[in-house]
C-alpha cells in the first residue's frame, strides 16, 4: 500500500466514524490531522476511565488526575494501549512523543516509556491488549534506552521528561532513534518486529510487585505517520456497549421494553446521564434520560406500551463533559427489533467465555451473521483470570473496579452482536469470583478458602454482588419479587414472554 492509498484509508475510515454517528468532535478528539494523534488527558475530568482510545492493563490501576494518567500502583507492566492506532507498515515510518513523570520515591527504578510492536498470533487488536512481548523503549534509572542499546543521561525522571521515538524505514528494516532533552539513543531492527499495538508502560519489569516499583504520570501522548492504521470504529466508549429486553408479561402494560447503557467508570464532574432515542417518521425521538449507578455504571431505560410490532432504530447519547466546558457527545447505537411471531423462535446460547480464547471473533461474527432473534448467555461471562493482573476480593470499591475491568472484555468480544437482538445474561459462580456451589439467600461465606469453591455464601462483599447483578441483569424484564436477600443482595428471577415463548429466568 502506497503512502498516499494509506492516507486515503485513514480518510474513510474518518468519514466511516461520522457515518456510525460519532459526532466530528468525537471522531477527531485529540486529533489535529487524518494521521496525527494528540492525545492528552489535559481537558478530562478526574476519574477511572481513560477514554475511548484507550485500553488500561489494569483498568482498577489508572486514574485521570491533573490532565495526566497517573498510575496508582508501583507493580511491573502497568499500561496503555493506543487502541485506534495499530502499527501494519513500519518502514512507511512513524513518531510518537510522550511527557512521562515519576511520582514518589521508588524501592527499584523499573523505567518508564514506550512498548511497540506488541501482537498475539492472531494481532488482533483487542487481544493484542493483553500481550507482554514489543519492543521496549524509554527511559529506566538514567539510562535512555532501545531494547539492548542504551546510552547514560543526567535526566531526572522526577521532574517532567518528554520522550521522542521517531521510526525510518530502510528496505526491510526500521531504524529507531530516541531522544530526550539533549540525549539520543538508535537501533535499528527488522519491520515484522514492530508490526502489532502500540502502548506506554509504567515499569518494564513484569516481575515487580506492587510496592516494589516506580509510580509514573503520563501526559501529552502524540502518535502520527503513515506506519498506522487509524481506525475510529474501534473506539471503546463512553458508552461501552448497550443491552435490551422485550417482554409481554405485565399485563396491563403490554410489552415493556427495558435497555441499559454502559459506560466505564466515570468521575465526581462527569455527566452522569444518559439519553435513549428511536427513530420515528425518520427523525430522532426522545423517550427520556436515565441516571448512571455509580458502582455500576449502568443507566436503565424502562418503557411500557411499548409496540412490538414493528422494529426500531435506536441510539442511546452521552455527552461528555470537559474541563474548558465543552462537551462531546457520542453514541451507541442498535435496533429494537419486533417481536417475532408466527415462526420458530432463533435463540443463540453462549456459555463460558474463559479469556483465553478472548475476543472470540470466529464465533462473534458466526452470531451476528445468523442475527439471532434473542441472544442467551448462560453465565461465566469471565473468569477470576480474566485480563491477567490478579484479583481484589475486598473491600468493595477495588474489587467492583476489578470486576468491571474483565466483565468490560465481554462486552468487546460481543458488543456488536448484541445490538439488534433482546439479550438474556445469568450471572454464575465465576462472575461473582467463586467456584460450583454458592449463595445461600445471600449469606455471607462463613468458611473461607483461596478458591472460594463449594463453601456455600457469598465470598465478595455484598455491593460488588450487587454490581454484578446490575451490570448483567439491568435490562431484563422486571423480577417476580426483588426483594433482596441476605445482606440485601439484590436477586434477579422472573419471566419473559417474547416471540409467542414463554420464557423462566432463573
């Protein structure tokens, strides 16, 4: 591909973004040309989640403070991924820049930079996220370095240090030169080993433990040249993914359609509503705004007298707030599809989404191609090793962060199939961190062991339960009786009538 088709693509996937509805602002926040990235955390509101370019290795880790990325923990490996840009043409060159600080003192001087290069076998995006292998570059103690060459520096990482990584292609080759403040330091290295995602990282050194390693902040992050693919469509958030129900079981009320919203977590200053619209006489429609749970992150939109006769376009709106007081509004959008009648009812069950297999694309597209009636996923959305970086059993508010983040990897495997079909989604043992037998009426776990297996009760506290209930089942059809169990944890069985089925939800 020629450097001016490359440019061409960029060019359409921009106007493929303002197509799927993400407003020119969203589509070219942090942008400053078709393929250059600014992107900077300096008009974001203090909160947990980065925003829609990003993916954070661990999410529960990461903090928007002061316009930065300030990671809160010292462990090895801590970092984010560039998710709209992949590198697929090193020798057509690239730059990258980033501002980098350490915060505090540190027991071990585990460096700080940039990782490139970074895939799975199959370099797919989203699973190259949770890859350890690149080329690591930066700067560790006073040594700016590029993989195995480095040169010694007087540089403080204490103080702000802005590090540039600038790639010349050479035939098959790529020839890398760092620089900071008066210091530079050139490798060259083989094309192929550059190909894949793109990330800074916060201590190289995997083996670091929590308080063993350096804290970082991270601004004013730039990434251009024709070596990447940008693609927008990959954005993930604010609204994550969204999911819906449809049911003719209250009576009086016909079908009520029920759909919630999901955002990552959001801050103290952040809008904290959402907005549902349909399409009606080909224009957009209003039925109303709902509030964001702020353990959850969802916003749920009940609708009685709802006519499932006929399907409908949907688009649920959230509008970002800055700090300079702009806003930027973006969407998720989907269909409200009919209720089917008169015909068999064409259900797709999922089961057991361990993430090593993670993001399912084979069966991902196999779903959404046979555009399932209803989709039914039987529980084990995640597994307590989902993403890597441990788990957080208590207290409540670590260990929801933590849950989010692997329920978050569910969501972008199939976000896409959940658009236009109602969606069912049990919790099980795995997604409330326990193993085959467990709850008991919601009792506390009197007996507790590492795996937390056949114990009976609750391990987790009950508000990350409850978290996990809300997250799955929000958008079901009401509950026979949600009057909480034990510890007030929040219960989630009923019916549904859809597609002339009746259905039990258990």
């Amino acid at each position: 591909m020629t450097k001016a088709t490359r440019r061409n693509v960029i060019k359409t996937l921009g106007a493929a973004a303002a197509a799927a509805g993400l407003s020119p602002t969203e589509s070219q926040a942090c942008s400053t040309s078709a393929n250059t990235k600014e992107c900077t955390w300096g008009k974001t509101n203090d909160r947990v989640w980065l925003g829609s370019q990003y993916w954070a290795n661990p999410m529960e880790d990461w903090r928007i403070s002061d316009g930065a990325a300030n990671v809160q923990s010292g462990g090895g490996n801590r970092n984010i991924h560039l998710i709209t840009h992949q590198l697929t043409d090193p020798t057509a060159g690239f730059e990258t820049q980033v501002t980098v600080q350490q915060i505090g003192e540190a027991k071990k001087a585990g460096g700080a930079g940039f990782r490139v290069g970074i895939k799975t076998e199959i370099n797919e995006y989203r699973s190259n996220a949770f890859a350890n292998n690149g080329l690591q570059i930066g700067l560790r103690g006073k040594q700016l370095f590029i993989g195995p060459k480095s040169v010694d520096t007087e540089l403080d990482i204490k103080e702000p240090t802005t590090l540039r990584l600038v790639a010349e292609g050479a035939g098959k080759q790529v020839k890398l030169t760092l620089t900071s403040g008066d210091y530079e330091v050139s490798h060259t290295v083989a094309a192929d080993q550059l190909l894949g995602n793109i990330a800074v990282v916060s201590n190289f050194d995997l083996k670091l433990g929590a308080q063993q390693g350096a804290k970082h902040r991270f601004m004013d992050w730039t990434a251009s040249g024709d070596a990447f693919t940008i693609d927008e469509s990959r954005r993930f958030g604010p609204i994550l993914w969204g999911m819906y129900s449809l049911s003719d079981s209250r009576g009086d009320e016909g079908f009520v359609l029920k759909a919630t919203a999901l955002t990552g977590p959001l801050g103290e200053s952040d809008n904290k509503t959402v907005e549902l619209q349909v399409e009606h006489r080909q224009k957009w429609k209003s039925l109303g705004t709902a509030e964001l749970d702020s353990d959850a992150w969802t916003a749920t939109f009940r609708i009685p007298n709802w006519d499932a006769t006929v399907s409908r376009p949907f688009r649920m709106i959230y509008r970002e707030k800055h700090t300079d007081g702009s806003e930027t509004e973006s969407d998720w959008t989907g269909n409200f599809r009919a209720s089917p009648s008169g015909r068999p009812l064409r259900m797709a069950a999922l089961t057991c989404q361990n993430h090593y297999g993670f993001p399912y694309e084979p069966v991902v597209k196999n779903v959404t191609k046979l555009d399932p009636d209803l989709v039914y996923f039987s529980g084990d959305q995640l597994y307590e090793s989902h993403g890597g970086f441990g788990l957080i059993r208590e207290p409540a508010v670590p260990a929801i962060l933590n849950y989010l983040r692997k329920f978050y990897m569910f969501g972008w495997a199939f976000r896409d199939s959940l658009r236009n079909a109602p969606t069912l989604c049990i919790p099980d043992d795995h997604d409330v961190f326990q193993g085959n037998i467990w709850g008991e009426g919601g009792e506390a776990m009197k007996e507790l062991d590492k795996g937390a297996s056949s114990k009976g009760g609750y391990r987790e506290p009950a508000r990350m339960v409850n978290v996990v209930h809300k997250t799955n089942c929000s958008h079901h059809p009401d509950y026979y009786d949600a009057t909480p169990v034990a510890q007030g944890i929040s219960v989630y069985y009923g019916d549904m009538v859809y597609g002339d089925v009746s259905f039990a939800i258990l």
